[in-house]
C-alpha cells in the first residue's frame, strides 16, 4: 500500500494492547505508607518498545516534524477493540520515536478491519 501523501508510513506488527487492559493497580510504598497507582503491564511494555524501536528505524533521515503531526491509522486487529483503546501506547511509542511530545499529534484512524491474529498489524502514515 503506497503512503498518503505528504507522510511516511510504517507498519507495526501484532494488535496494540487497549487501554483498558494496558494498565494494572500495584501498591507502592511511600516510606512507610502503601499508596496504590497504575503501572503499564509487561505485555504493554514491551509491546510499546517495540513499537517505538520500529518506527525509529523506519524514520527517513532529514524529515522533521512540523508544528502538528498528522497521524493516519490503519488498524488491522486481531480481535475486535475500540479503535480509540488502540491509540494511547501507539501515539506514546510514536512520540518517543521521534523526540515530540504527543500533545502536537492530529490522530485519525482511517479504517479498521478484524484479521487472523497471525496478520495484525498497524499501518501508520506519519506526517
């Protein structure tokens, strides 16, 4: 599939962990006093290190982010998810990728279809 214009794509392999399921509660201590908080789960982790290590690779060498980054998805999942749960690690791991705080990202999800869990995938158009 050719890249929309005016970006760059990258596929990242597997279904993004949703939102809903990328976080536990774990209890933490504070000097003496438990305090529980949200922690990212290990399959989330790696998922989004993954993630970001791919699209790094697939950065081309001289492109710059402009004031606000266009982010056209395709999500090709292996089950059914919100499209919205699929976006929170994505855009983290795309933010980290390229040295860009995800407050300047304009996220749009252009098609999703249910795959065999074999070919999930995501297709981004960055740019």
């Amino acid at each position: 599939m050719a890249p929309l214009e005016g970006g760059w794509e990258v596929t990242i392999p597997g279904q993004p962990p949703s939102t809903n399921h990328a976080y536990r509660i774990v209890t933490q201590r504070r000097g003496s006093a438990p305090y529980r908080t949200l922690a990212k789960t290990p399959e989330a982790t790696a998922y989004q290190q993954a993630a970001r290590l791919i699209v790094r690779a697939a950065r081309p060498s001289g492109w710059v982010p402009e004031e606000q980054v266009r982010l056209r998805y395709r999500l090709f999942l292996g089950s059914r998810q919100d499209a919205d749960n699929s976006l929170k690690l994505l855009n983290d791991a795309i933010a980290a990728a390229l040295d860009v705080n995800d407050d300047r990202f304009l996220p749009c999800v252009l098609s999703k279809e249910v795959v065999k869990p074999k070919d999930a995938r995501v297709e981004v158009t960055i740019g």
